[in-house]
C-alpha cells in the first residue's frame, strides 16, 4: 500500500472510532441494542413496532417453514425482555410462527410514568396485543410466560380464553410459594433483584441462574452500562414489584387459573432460588389437566437454561395437548 493509501486508510479508520465515541457518550445503550440486533438477525426475527391499545410495543416475528403453522407468543419475566426468549426461539424455530414482545413498561416498548404494569392491566394489553391481527393472524394462540410474564400468561388465558388456544407457564408467579429468600425480600418491601453495582450484578445472576455455563457474558463496558441502566430503572422496578409482589392482586393469577381449561404446560426448575418449585404444584392444584415438567439442574431460567427440554416439552403441549400427569418426583 502506498504512503498516500496508508493515510487515507488511517484517517477514515480515525474518523470511524472518533464518530463511535462520540455515539456511545450520546448513547451509550447503543452497545446492548448492536448486541441484541446481531442476535436477531442471526435468529432470523423480523423487528416490529406497534401502537397497540395504550402502548406502543417492540417485538420480533420469526416465520414458520409452513404458513399455517401455529403462532407462540412469549411473555418475558420481571426485569427482562424479549431476548431472554430468544435461545428457547432457536430450538422451537420452523416448527411454529414466533412472537416476542416486550411487555409495556419493559425492554423498548414504550413506559408511562403514572401507568399500572400490575398483573391485571398487563392482561388486558397482552389481551389487546392477541386480538391484532398481525400479531396473531386473527386465530387464537400459544401462550407461553415465565416468571411474572407466567401470572400475565395465566391471567390472560383464564380470562380470555377466544384469544389462547395453548397456555404455558414456565417458573411463573402469582401463588404463595414456599419461603425462600428471594420471597421473603419481596415482603420486606425490598427488591432482591436490584442491580446498582458489580456486586449486586453478580448477585442477581447467581440468583436467577443455578447453571452458570448458560449465564450470558456481560463483558465491559455492557456491564457498566447495564448497571446503569438498572440504576435508572431502580423505582420503576420497586413499583412494579410492589404491585405483583406484596399488592392486593399478587396471587391472582393463581386463584383465576381455576378458570383454565385450555391445554396447559407447567414447567418448572429444581433449583429455582426466585419462584420455589412448589409453586408448581400449587398451579397443578387450580390446572389439574395441566402437564407437569421438573427439570433439574437448572434455576429461574429454565428458557435459557435448559432451551432444549423447554423446546420437548412445548412441542408435546402444542402437538398433543394432553395432560402428562405430575412428576414422579414432584415437590
């Protein structure tokens, strides 16, 4: 290369790194969203926006080899977002039309200051968000939610039942679990998933996370802007978790499963530290025809966790919608 071409080279390479820093000091989000748009495209999601209802919602739309394929929408847990679904998406991807928002309040979709993100208003929005017609092509759908997206899920299915033909509840909130930390921080008015340093980050994934070769890395500088992030979002959260944790409506989901007679999957993790596998058999008591799955080896994440046994046992709730009974080994 000659001296001229070697310059040229060097001040657009210059030019570039000067134009990056300047983006990351106005946005410093930048570096999740490139991250997160890289692991759309390698899934192959399309990126939608929507105004629907109150809100305006991001999500992601993964075809189906065949055009009649059944559509699973996913409802990401407390402090989450779509990506979290999107290892347990590559499993089940070709298999069935797949949509992933982010709840409102959540992820990019768009927050409200004053807005109620409790169990029953985020039931109705997901109700509204079913009935659009690009969303779930005008037929009732698969219905999957972990965590607090699980009581969301619940809720939904118990109450509209002409919008969900199939309903999953993976890890999901909304009964009077068992004690354990994590629920007797919740009580004390405390958020136990609060992240506002390298420690407590550390401490929220080894919570969320029994198998640590599935933890995703978070490499500087995302760490920091993660905990930013979180930073920010630190009353939001207390709010919302004061709503579905301690608030009137934080074992309804529960008490309306009794209403769900849709084809049901309850999956669960032997070694979840957040919501305590008993909580499965609480569900089991209002579903009884739903099936059972303990997983083991795995904690809070099980969609990321354990994606693949995640991925059978949706099929088996999909394809045959028949009940498979409890565990032999069921807490």
């Amino acid at each position: 290369m000659s001296p001229r071409k070697a310059f040229v080279a060097n001040v657009i390479a210059g030019a570039i790194l000067i134009a990056l820093a300047i983006a990351l000091w106005r946005d410093p989000g930048l570096v999740i969203r490139a991250e997160f748009a890289k692991q759309r495209m390698l899934l192959g999601a399309r990126s939608h926006e929507s105004m629907i209802g109150d809100h305006a919602w991001a999500w992601v739309e993964i075809d189906a080899d065949k055009p009649d394929a059944p559509t699973i929408v996913m409802l990401h847990g407390y402090t989450g977002s779509k990506e979290n679904w999107y290892r347990l998406a590559r499993a089940l991807k070709g298999r069935y039309r797949i949509v992933i928002p982010d709840l409102p309040g959540w992820g990019q979709s768009e927050r409200k200051p004053d807005a109620d993100y409790g169990y029953v208003a985020q039931s109705r929005r997901v109700a509204d968000f079913l009935a659009a017609r690009e969303v779930s092509n005008g037929a009732p759908v698969v219905l999957l939610g972990h965590s607090m997206g699980g009581g969301i899920a619940a809720l939904t299915a118990a109450r509209r039942p002409d919008r969900v033909a199939r309903v999953g509840l993976l890890d999901a909130a909304g009964v009077r679990f068992a004690d354990n930390r994590f629920g007797e921080g919740v009580l004390a008015g405390r958020n136990p998933f609060a992240v506002e340093d390298e420690a407590s980050l550390k401490r929220y994934m080894d919570t969320v996370f029994h198998d640590r070769t599935a933890m995703p890395p978070i490499p500087w500088p995302v760490d920091r802007i993660y905990i930013a992030q979180r930073k920010r979002d630190a009353a939001f959260e207390q709010r919302v978790l004061d709503r579905i944790g301690r608030g009137d409506e934080r074992f309804l989901p529960g008490q309306e499963a009794a209403k769900i007679e849709q084809p049901a999957l309850l999956l669960w993790c032997r070694q979840d530290q957040v919501i305590d596998p008993s909580a499965m058999a609480l569900y089991a008591a209002r579903i009884p025809h739903a099936s059972q799955v303990l997983l083991d080896g795995c904690g809070h994440m099980s969609l990321m966790e354990r994606p693949g046994e995640t991925a059978e046992a949706v099929v088996l709730l999909i394809e045959r919608g028949a009940p498979a009974g409890p565990p032999a080994d069921a807490p």
